[in-house]
C-alpha cells in the first residue's frame, strides 16, 4: 500500500464501478424509449441485433449504438460469432435500480394510504377534509 494513502481508504479500479456510477447508467440507458424496448424483446434465449432491429424504423446501425449503451450499462450481454452479434439480457443491473426505488415506497406508500382514506370518504358520501392534507401525513381509514 502506497506510504501516501490512509488505510481506511478504499480504491475502486476501473474494473469496479461505484454504485451511484452502476445507477447512473442504468438510469440513462433506460431513459430512452427505443431502448426499453430493446430489453422487452430480449427474453431467456439471445437474439440477433438484426432481429432486435427489425420492428424499428431506424438504421441497424442506430440499433447496434442504442445497444451499445445497454451493453456499458451492464443491462445487455453481447456475444459475437464472426459477424454475428447475439444479445441477451442481464437483469443485475435493473435489480440494483429496482432496491434503490424501493427505498422510496413509504413515501408512497402513505401518499396511496391517504388517497385510498380520501377516495374511501367519497364513495361513502362523506364531506371532504377541509384545508389542505400534507403529504405522507396517513389518515384513519374507518372500516
């Protein structure tokens, strides 16, 4: 260990990205629309980027780039044959973004909560809270 560096450091190599870095991709890859639709057309067996291609009205090389950052996000598998390129999904990286979101089901969770109490009163003809609600603050739900 470097003479310089503290032991409570840690050093990440290129090889192992951070977890924000893993979401940030994951994040950016998923922001595109032709993208999503590249991971729900790959299933359990590897599929041809020309076969990936074909229900789009894009250039396969367009394609070949769109999956090219599902491949750096770690959300896609590519395997070449020659000049055969076959992808495959890998859901790893969806599942780290997956628990990362599911921090923030309280919240809604409450927010659903006082929705339900809300939409409950109204079907029972009930008069309205007066003033305005705080979010996540839960309402008693009569049953």
């Amino acid at each position: 260990m470097p003479a310089n560096r503290p032991d409570n450091v840690v050093s990440l190599s290129a090889a192992e990205p951070s977890a924000d870095s893993v979401l940030d991709a994951v994040f950016s890859a998923l922001s595109d629309p032709v993208r999503r639709s590249i991971l729900d057309r790959l299933g359990a067996e590897a599929v041809t980027v020309t076969e990936l291609a074909a229900p789009f009205d894009i250039s396969l090389q367009a394609v070949s780039r769109h999956i090219q950052v599902l491949v750096r996000a770690g959300l896609v598998r590519q395997e070449r044959s020659g000049r055969i390129a076959r992808c495959s999904i890998d859901v790893g990286p969806i599942l780290a973004a997956a628990v990362w979101i599911n921090r923030y089901s309280r919240y809604w969770q409450s927010q659903f909560d006082t929705l339900a109490t809300l939409l409950d009163g109204i079907d029972r003809g009930r008069a309205r809270p007066k003033g305005r609600i705080k979010p996540g603050t839960p309402l008693k739900r009569r049953r």
